[in-house]
C-alpha cells in the first residue's frame, strides 16, 4: 500500500519516536526528504506546567522550556555550545516559539 500527502510518499514511520518519514521526487530527479515529529504532547505539558507555575521566581533553578530534540538540535545546540544566551531568549521569546515555554513571562 502506498501511502501519499500531496508529492510525498510516506517513507517511514516510527510509532515510538512518533517521528514519520516521506520523500519527494523532484522535477531534475533527485529527491527530498521530510521528517515530521509529533510534538502535541510536548506542547500539552509545556502548557500544563505553565498553567500550573507558581508567580514568581523561588529557589535556585528554573524549567523554562521543554524543546523537542530535533528542534534543540536545528536550532539551539551551536547556540548552547557557544553560551549564546542572548540567542536563546530571543528563540524563546519569539511569538513561533511560545508553545515550547514552561513558563509566562520572557526569559
């Protein structure tokens, strides 16, 4: 069975890394790939801990964020490498980025 979305074929599915897999071939033959992740439970605890956070910073360490690991490695690891804090916040803060906060306010 051939399983398709539109130009992409359905390559491979992961149920436990909830990861899937398609291809296309494009006009010159060659082809591209594309990895999709399910983040919706990611994205549910992220807002369940907002909700449930207390106002105000106590103690010594705060979850600011839970990120998928193909987002962190996309985006933030050379970031992180580097210290580049400044990177990170403005990633965060950003109005696309909000879902992947465990916390209200900007960081």
């Amino acid at each position: 069975m051939r399983i398709t979305d539109g130009d992409w074929t359905l390559v491979d599915h992961d149920f436990h890394l909830k990861r899937t897999v398609w291809a296309r071939t494009n006009p010159d033959g060659s082809q591209t790939f594309r990895t999709d992740y399910a983040v919706d439970d990611t994205i549910e605890a992220n807002r369940d801990m907002r909700n449930a956070a207390e106002k105000g910073w106590k103690g010594d360490w705060h979850r600011v964020a839970s990120i998928p690991l193909n987002v962190f490695h996309d985006r933030l690891a050379e970031a992180s490498r580097q210290g580049d804090d400044a990177y990170i916040s403005r990633f965060l803060n950003d109005s696309d980025n909000l879902a992947f906060r465990t916390r209200g306010g900007r960081v």
